[in-house]
C-alpha cells in the first residue's frame, strides 16, 4: 500500500507539470477567438457607418 502512495506522491508532480501548459495554451486560444471576434465585429460597425455615412451625404 505504501509503495502506490509513494507512486502518486511522484506522479501527480509530473501530471501537473504537463498539464498546466496545455491548459494555458487552451486559455490563450479561448481568448485569442473571443478577441478576433471583437474586432470582426468592430469592422462590420465600422462598414455600416460608412454605408450610413454615404446615404446621409447623397441627401
């Protein structure tokens, strides 16, 4: 019983140092797609006010 303590005391070091970086680099992407989707929208906002913009000076 001791020697499976003694396996997890040394395996769960290993785990998390493996594990952490692909948890960041998910976090990274996860906010780099939210991001790209801000300023996807920032652009089409950008298009309607010079659609708008267009329409008011013709008038």
């Amino acid at each position: 019983m001791e020697v499976f303590k003694d396996m997890a005391l040394s395996i769960v070091p290993i785990l998390l140092t493996l594990l952490m970086p692909v948890i960041f680099i998910l976090i990274l992407r996860w906010l780099g797609a939210w991001m790209l989707r801000i300023t996807d929208v920032i652009n089409l906002q950008k298009e309607i006010l010079d659609e708008l913009k267009k329409i008011n000076s013709k008038e």
